[in-house]
C-alpha cells in the first residue's frame, strides 16, 4: 500500500494520549486507523441520515437494540 507524508497540527493534549495508545514507533499506523473509523462514522451518519428522511426516525426499540450489540474493531 502507496502511503504519503502528510505535515498536520495536532491539539497537544490530543497528540500526548495518541502517543501513549500508539506505542513506541507506530504513530503512522495508529493515526491511519484513527482517520479511517472517523470516516467510516461520518460514511455511517449520512447513510442515517438519509434513512431518517426516507423512513423517518428511528424507533426508540431499534437504537436500544444497536446499544446493546457488541461491535469488533
């Protein structure tokens, strides 16, 4: 896999915690996979948005099932 550099800025106290999750030397792996679920959630909000507007909302019996699913990463 094709991979760029990329300078960014980073909130300090978010870059520290990244830091300490990371690991020693697997920053590039563990920013890579942060984009990627960020995206993947906004993919996922707009798919539920535009369910809500074909369907309407969504019933409160259904969010308590999704709640209640144990999700792997």
């Amino acid at each position: 896999m094709a991979h760029e550099r990329l300078s960014i800025s980073v909130d300090p106290e978010l870059l520290e915690e990244a830091r300490q999750r990371a690991g020693q030397g697997s920053m590039s792996k563990f920013m890579n996979e942060a984009l990627k679920y960020y995206l993947q959630a906004l993919h996922i909000r707009e798919v539920e948005a535009e369910l809500k507007a074909k369907y309407g909302p969504i019933p409160d019996e259904v969010k308590e099932k999704v709640a209640a699913l144990e999700w792997v990463g």
